[in-house]
C-alpha cells in the first residue's frame, strides 16, 4: 500500500510541476476547466510548481520544510484566482 501513494504522490507533483512550467512558459494556464478563473497565470504557475515539487518530495523532506513550502504554493494559487483591481477612468 505505501508503494500505491509513492507512486500516486510522484504522478500528482509531476503533473503539477508540468502544468506549472507550462504556465510560466506560455502565460496560460494548462488546464481548461481553470483558465477563466485564474486572472494572474504566472502566479499560479508558480504556485502549481511549489505544489507540485513539495507533494513529489514529500517522502524525502521533513514536515517542516514540506508543509510550508506545499501552504506557499497553495496561497499563490489561490491569490492568482482573486480578480483584478480594475481602474477607475477618471470622467473629464
């Protein structure tokens, strides 16, 4: 059964390290059901990575490092899917 989760965990963190390059690459977010609602994709890109790295190196890094690094990944991606500021014009 602990083989079944190492081998889950690392397919989980490799696709989500690949979905976040992809996202920092291109300025898109991979997955279709998410890019309308992510308004800031290199920021989720980057928190997809943060994930994606502390859930494939969860069996080989101690909890204190791992759980904040995968709770910095998780608030990027949450602060990417708050909406813009939008200006106000200014009526003349």
């Amino acid at each position: 059964m602990s083989t079944f989760f190492l081998v889950i965990g690392m397919m989980v963190g490799l696709a989500l390290g690949v979905m976040g390059v992809l996202t920092l690459v291109t300025d898109r977010v991979a997955a279709p059901w998410l890019r309308s609602g992510v308004g800031r994709p290199r920021v989720w890109g980057a928190g997809a990575l943060l994930v994606g790295g502390a859930v494939a190196a969860a069996r080989v890094l101690p909890f204190e490092v791992d759980v904040p690094l995968m709770l910095a990944g998780a608030v990027l991606m949450v602060l990417a899917q708050v909406p813009k500021r939008r200006e106000k014009r200014q009526v003349q």
